[in-house]
C-alpha cells in the first residue's frame, strides 16, 4: 500500500499523444467558465442561479428512493427525491437546499457542491456541470491537478511490468501505469476520477481493501500521515472536503482520526498484497519525489525475488489482454 500507510478503460490524458504515452492514465484538467464582466454581471449570475436550481431539480427527481439507500414507503408521490431527503444525504439544512432550488442568492461551498454532487449520483460530466454553474472550481484531481508532462507518462510506461502511479499528498492518484490499475483491485478505470484516492479506497472500497494484507496497520498509518500533510494546508477545500467525506463514510477512519496520531517513522517498504490475477505479491515500495513542496511523488513497486517478479510479468499481460479487448 502506498506510504503504508479513479469513465471507461484507462483514460486518456491527450487524444492526440502517441500509443506509449496513451497507455497511461491520468486525469486532465477541465476548464471553468469565466464569470460575467461590466454591466451584464447581475443578469448573468441571475441565470445561472436558475439554471442551477433547475439542474438539481432535475436530477433530484430522476433518482429513486432504492438508489440511495431509502425505503420507497407507501404514500411517496414525489418523483425521485424529496427536497428534505437530499438534504439531510448531503448534511445541509432543509431551508437553505429549499433556497437553492429556488434561485436565492446565496453562496454555496465547494464541501456542499461535492457533498450534492455525491448524493444525486453525478457522473464526471454532470459534476463539472454543477461547478460550473455554481461559479466555483472543482477542487478534486477529476477536474484539478498539478500538470503531468508527457515525459513523465512515457516514465510510467516504460516501468512496466512495475506498478507504478503519481501521486500527492493528499493521496490523489493523478495518473497510473496498467499494471498499477490491476494491483490492488480488478481495474482501476472503472472507479469514478474523484474517487481514485488512496485513503477513500482503503477506506471504503471492499476490493482494494481485500488486497491489502496487513489493512489495520495500514490505516492507521495513512490516516496519521495525512493529518502531518495537512498541517500544511489547513483551510485548503479539497483537504477539508477529503476529511470530511472520509469521517462521513467510514467509522474505521472516524475512530482512527479521532486519535490524532501523526506520522513520526519510517515505514517499512515491503508491502504484501492479495491480488485478485495472480494470487500473493511481496513488493518493495520506493517513492520517487517529484516536487518535494507540492508532495508530488512516484510511487513504484519493485519486484523482491524471482516468483515475484513473474507475477508481475503475468499481471502485466492480463493489463495488456484487457485493454487489447476493450479497444
């Protein structure tokens, strides 16, 4: 596991980069509209409230109660969700998500707008459509993230068979080689960008959590190098929000942060991993540091014998078989 302690097959970062470069995901940057200048300002922010409030309207009543875990009842009448049931799954006041719907003028968080997000099931399109008309910048690595050069894509492809990914240190796994996408779970494509996060996986996503052989040990660690990361950027949304969903989704992680332990060693850089193609894999996990101030890194995976390094060859293969099929 990563510091011991996410669309289709692997995601492109550039339609036009060469096949070496095209075999390795990352998630690229969506442009955010500027806002309205001079004169036309009010009216255009008026329109955007309304669109927006028809947006959520919209994809309230297209959700069933069965979708988000609530009983349908008897004398339900409303189609999709009432206002009150996507208030209380996205833990904002009744009133102030009844104002949203209807246009007010009031200001809303980039928490609320990733909390709304998440409780009417928006896909990666929809989710930066409700950025977009809320005037605000998405601050997940599915619409946001430190620019990955294509040199450092063709790195991530040539290290295979090795698994390999970059990350940050908030745990957002912003681009990955195929084996990686296969080591701890069956296909990392096919989780949503905004959620290939290390933490929101080991945490919550059953697969990647299976993979893991020692998992306690590794929670505990991760969560407590997160808290030494943020530190440094107290107040910063995307930190906030991580946090936040983390202690809504998983009580493992609400008992784990409630500690307040902070990482003060050295983790040991075997990692053991149960994977789901070729059985036990022992790894010797090496970061490579890209931008020590932004805790930008290259995470890699190392063979440690022989067996080993066969498997990977073997998962590697599989990588190769799968995204050969899907083309």
């Amino acid at each position: 596991m990563t510091t011991m302690t996410q669309e289709s097959t692997v995601p492109r970062a550039v339609e036009a980069m060469d096949p070496a470069q095209r075999a390795v995901s990352v998630t690229s940057p969506r442009p955010v509209d500027p806002e309205p200048h001079g004169t036309a300002a009010p009216r255009g922010s008026e329109i955007r409230r309304h669109e927006l409030a028809t947006f959520l309207r919209n994809r309230r009543e297209r959700i069933t109660p069965e979708q988000v875990g609530l009983p349908r009842g008897r004398r339900r009448r409303t189609p999709g969700l009432r206002r009150e049931e996507v208030a209380q799954l996205s833990a904002v006041g009744v009133t102030w998500y009844t104002w949203l719907e209807q246009a007010r003028d009031i200001q809303v968080s980039e928490q609320v707008l990733d909390a709304l997000a998440r409780t009417l099931l928006l896909d990666s399109s929809e989710r930066a459509h409700l950025f977009r008309l809320a005037g605000a910048v998405d601050p997940t690595p599915a619409a946001r993230c430190p620019t990955i050069t294509p040199a450092l894509l063709e790195v991530l492809t040539q290290l295979e068979p090795v698994p390999a990914c970059i990350q940050n240190s908030r745990y957002d796994i912003l681009a990955y080689n195929r084996t990686y996408a296969r080591l701890m779970m069956r296909d990392l494509d096919a989780v949503p960008p905004e959620d290939r996060n290390c933490m929101v996986l080991v945490y919550t996503h059953p697969e990647w959590r299976e993979s893991i052989v020692l998992l306690d040990e590794t929670m505990r660690m991760m969560a407590a190098k997160l808290r030494g990361s943020m530190a440094g950027h107290l107040g910063e949304p995307a930190w906030k929000m991580l946090v936040k969903r983390l202690r809504t989704e998983s009580a493992e992680f609400r008992e784990i942060w409630e500690r307040y332990e902070v990482f003060g060693g050295v983790p040991s850089k075997t990692k053991q991993f149960l994977n789901p193609y070729v059985g036990p894999l022992t790894l010797d996990h090496i970061d490579l540091w890209l931008a020590p101030d932004m805790g930008a890194r290259m995470v890699t995976y190392a063979p440690m014998d022989e067996q080993n390094r066969e498997r990977l060859r073997k998962l590697h293969e599989i990588a190769l078989r799968a995204e050969t099929e899907a083309a």
